[in-house]
C-alpha cells in the first residue's frame, strides 16, 4: 500500500512539474515525497531524494566561518505534514550561535506581488514565509513589501553533521500556509561578519528577473513515518536583519 502511495505522489509531483515548466521561470523544480526520512540519522536515508542543482560559483569575499552554500535538498512526507529540508555547505557559520546567517524566503502562494521582497527589492520572490536558523517567521508587513517585519510562527526541529557543514531541518507544513506549491530562495547573510552575502540560486538578488527554485508538495491519503519527535528547537524572538 506504502509503495503504491509514494508511486500516486511522484506522478502527481511529474504532472505538476510539466505544467510549471510551460509557464515558469524557475532555475530549478522538484518534488520529492517520501514515506520515512529521519533528519537525525545517517545522511544516506537521503540518497534516493533529488536535489536542486548545486552552486558551483565561487563568490568572492565568503570567509570560512560564513555561510557559503554548495547545495539544498528537500523532501516532504507523504501526509503533507512536514517539509525536510538539507543544507549542504562548503562554509558554515555556527547553525545554532548564529541562525541570522541561514535565510530560507518561502512565496507561499507563487505570487511576487505580495509578501517581502527584500529591502532594496532585490529578492525574486515575494517571500511570505521566513526560514531563519530553525524558526518560522510570516511575513507581517503588509502592503509595504520591503519592511522586514515578521512574526514568529514556531520553530522547526533540526540536526547538524560534518562540523556544521550538513544540516537538516523539519519544518511542521502548516508553519508556512501548507502550500501545495511554493517557491524559493537561499540567503546566507555574511554581511553579518562584514562579509560578501551568498544568494542561491546566484540571481536570486536581482529582482523581477531573478532566479528562484520551486518545490510541489503532492497530496497523499496515507501517513508518512518521518521522525519528528527528538530535538524540537524552541521559537524565540525575531528575525535580524
């Protein structure tokens, strides 16, 4: 029954990138439902689950203690009630000492037009959900789309490898609207350190025209076996800036 699930999912998960890739944009797309994905165990249970194309830029001005990212991963259980997602990182600030550097923008509902679009307006997306760190943040600005005013939905629970390097994260799906679609940046905020800021995709701080990732999570009748009961992180405070 398991496997006949997952296969409904990934033909609904095909179905929506063909439809997406006559009309959008995206420099990437995937959809990768699953029916158990433990974020504390060994990284290998995340072999079979694709990943975005990795950032092969060398940007310069990235110190060894900021964020510099080579690639993300997601996946979601096949009940829609988590999203998992894997940072990969040639570079890493301190996950936990320091969340402002790892920046996850969500446009939950696909539309530029509404939600943060950066202070200068230099984001692709319309990000109406903020990942930073492990806590969730919605967007709280309103109509003025370059405020960075947030308010915090809760956290995201999260395991970290390879001296910081190999970081995973589970985030609970209706902490961001519960999207059956939903669109997506990467900023890793080294400005922070006095340092050059690493976008990914790379053309994701050039406005309308820039370059997003796009993520279908498909519909499923039948639970997922994710293991989302150890290191739940706390929610607190705001995003910095």
């Amino acid at each position: 029954m398991k496997k006949t699930t997952i296969a409904f999912c990934v033909l609904l998960c095909l179905s929506w990138i063909m439809t997406e890739r006559a009309s959008a944009t995206a420099d990437a797309d995937r959809c990768n439902p699953v029916a158990a994905l433990d974020i504390h165990g060994d990284r290998a249970t995340w072999s079979e689950v694709e990943a975005f194309p990795a950032d092969t830029s060398a940007e310069p001005g990235i110190g060894p203690f900021d964020v510099d990212w080579r690639r993300v991963t997601m996946a979601h259980g096949a009940d829609r009630q988590m999203v998992f997602v894997r940072y990969e990182l040639n570079a890493a600030a301190d996950f936990s000492a320091y969340p402002a550097f790892y920046n996850l923008f969500i446009d939950a509902d696909n539309n530029r037009a509404t939600g943060y679009v950066g202070s200068d307006g230099q984001l692709s997306i319309g990000a109406d959900y903020l990942i930073q760190g492990a806590n969730v943040f919605a967007f709280s600005g309103g109509s003025v789309q370059t405020a960075f005013g947030w308010e915090l939905k809760g956290a995201a629970q999260s395991d970290i490898k390879d001296s910081g390097k190999d970081i995973a994260i589970a985030i609970p799906m209706l902490l961001i609207g519960a999207p059956s679609a939903f669109r997506f940046v990467l900023l890793g905020d080294n400005v922070l350190s006095g340092n050059t800021p690493d976008y990914y995709p790379d053309t994701a701080n050039t406005g309308v025209s820039g370059g997003f990732f796009e993520y279908s999570t498909a519909t499923s009748t039948e639970s997922a076996d994710a293991d989302t009961s150890n290191d739940r992180a706390s929610a607190t405070g705001t995003p910095s800036q």
